[in-house]
C-alpha cells in the first residue's frame, strides 16, 4: 500500500489491530514465495486484487552486482528487478546469500513496490508504491524451526534498510512539497531473552538512520534532491514481544521517539524468525524478518518505515582487529 494507505493503517492506534496480521506460528507467509537454483532467484507476490506478481532475475534482471554474506562459506549477490505495462510498473529489490556447497541453502530479502497508472522511468516517486517486504530461506524455514534455550540471553546486531516516506506537516517551510519517499538504512539491535520467550528491538539506538538510493537508482534514477525531513535521530523502539517455541515472533507494540520532534502517535508491527543453526555457544546464529512502523507529528506531520532486517551473532560479526 503508499504512502498515505500506509499512514491510515499504521499510525493510528485504533486502526492497528486492524491492519495487523494472524499469527503465524510454524506456517509459511502465502503472501509471497522465493525459489533458488543457485543460479536464478525467483520471487512471486500476492497483489491487493489477489493477482499474483513474479519476478525471475534472468528475466527481469536490471542491475546486479555481488555482495558480501554475513554467513561462513556463502556467497551472495543482489539485484533489481522491473517489469512495466499498461496498469503501472513494478519494481523489486532483492539479496540472496547461498552455501557454497549447497546452492538451494539460501536466505533471500528484499522489497517489492508497485507503481500503479506510471510507466518506467526516472523519477517515479517511491512514496508513490504499494510496498510489500520479504525474507525467505532454509535456516528460517517454519518446518524446521531451531532448538531454542531454555535459559539465558542473547544478543544481536545488524542493519534494517527499507523505504522511508514523510508527509511534511505545518512546520516545514516548503511543506506543499510532494511526500518525500526514499530508500534508508540504519543500526538495529535485538535482544532475546531465553528465561521468559521473549525478544526486543531497536532500529536507531545504537546510530543514526540515513538515506541513501543504494539499490533502485539503476531502475528510477538517482533522487532529485533531498528530503526536508531526514529520517537522522529517529529510534524505532520493539517492546519485549513472545518468542514462539518455533522460534517466530510476531508482535505490534511499536514506537518511534525523536529528540526533538513531537511524536504524539506511533504503531506498528514487527515479525521475525531466529536461524535453525546454532553458534558456538549453542545460541541460534541470526535473527531475521520485516519491521514497520508510522508516527504522526504535533504540526500534522505523518512517516513511515518500512523495512527488512538481519541481526546476527556476536560470533559472526567481522574481525575488528587491523
């Protein structure tokens, strides 16, 4: 959904609940499937007219390039993907990560948007997009769910990166500007808590959020010109939510704070899967899943983060030593 179905949905308290998903605990998310060969990534969506939009990276492959896995003994690459007709243009941005040994053990994530009644070209507005978010993968896979501890704690940390889109309210000079909508990226945190199921999260805490066309500028172009409102001081706080005895996670107690900004409203949902392969200290290796969240401002102002993350352990970060 854009931008302002997003801010009807998410922000408002009252209409959460409603926007929010069933639980989904051991069972596979019918809204979208992935396949790999260790060649070809295949990614299939389910559209609000119950249609259905797949997307192939030999097919519709626009820009790819490699990328370096989190994971021991992977390898990894990511592209951008687009198809257009009559009814508007669709574009996907996805990363997937395979063992070496075994190309079918993957992990794959990403975003779809699609762009309804606009023709491929550069300087389609993102805020403009219906967006749906994924992240797919054997090590996830509700079938075969970890062993999870019974007692004690853990930590992770990585990155969220998704699309982030503002509507400027009445303290912006220039706030008839059109919704400012670009991709972001930021630190997030989480924590699991093995003695009472449950885990939390922060996008923010631990650094600044930034905006960056890191991955659809090959398909829309680079951004004309910077937003107003950057998305720099924004934590996006996950309240303690149950950890499922399959290792999900699904809660909707979400909140955004900024240090000077007046948020009066926030909402949201996250939901996430810990790895089924363990790290050395017998803890699940990675924490992986989707992350939105909307606010409304004191002058009227209204944003969104919509987001995938990957947080891993300790035991996987890189070497910090020269």
């Amino acid at each position: 959904m854009n931008v302002v179905a997003r801010l009807l949905c998410i922000a408002p308290a009252v209409a959460l609940a409603a926007c929010s998903s069933a639980d989904r605990e051991g069972e596979t998310d019918s809204r979208f499937s992935t396949s790999f060969d260790g060649e070809v990534l295949r990614l299939e969506f389910e559209r609000e007219d119950g249609g259905r939009e797949r997307f192939s990276t030999q097919r519709d492959h626009w820009y790819g390039r490699t990328w370096v896995p989190f994971l021991p003994n992977h390898s990894g690459r990511r592209w951008a993907l687009a198809k257009t007709g009559v009814e508007g243009t669709s574009v996907a941005y996805a990363l997937v990560s395979w063992d070496n040994d075994d190309p079918t053990d993957y992990l794959a994530a990403g975003y779809w948007l699609h762009f309804d009644g606009y023709r491929l070209r550069n300087g389609i507005p993102l805020a403009a997009g219906d967006i749906e978010l994924f992240i797919d993968g054997t090590e996830i896979d509700p079938a075969y769910p970890p062993e999870l501890p019974t007692l004690g704690t853990a930590s992770y940390v990585g990155q969220a990166g998704g699309i982030y889109t503002y509507r400027y309210g009445s303290d912006w000079d220039g706030n008839d500007r059109p919704d400012a909508g670009e991709e972001f990226y930021g630190p997030m945190t989480v924590q699991a808590n093995f003695d009472d199921m449950t885990v939390t999260g922060c996008i923010g805490c631990v650094g600044d959020l930034w905006i960056e066309r890191m991955h659809l500028y090959s398909v829309l172009g680079w951004r004309a010109r910077e937003p107003l409102a950057m998305p720099t001081d924004y934590d996006i706080h996950f309240a303690p939510t149950a950890l499922g005895p399959k290792g999900t996670f699904e809660g909707q107690d979400v909140t955004v704070t900024h240090p000077t900004r007046t948020v009066t409203e926030s909402g949201g949902e996250w939901r996430g899967s810990f790895s089924n392969r363990l790290a050395p200290d017998g803890n699940p290796r990675f924490v992986g899943g989707i992350a939105s969240a909307g606010f409304t401002e004191a002058d009227g102002s209204q944003g969104t983060f919509d987001s995938i993350f990957i947080t891993v352990h300790p035991s996987l970060l890189p070497d910090q030593q020269p």
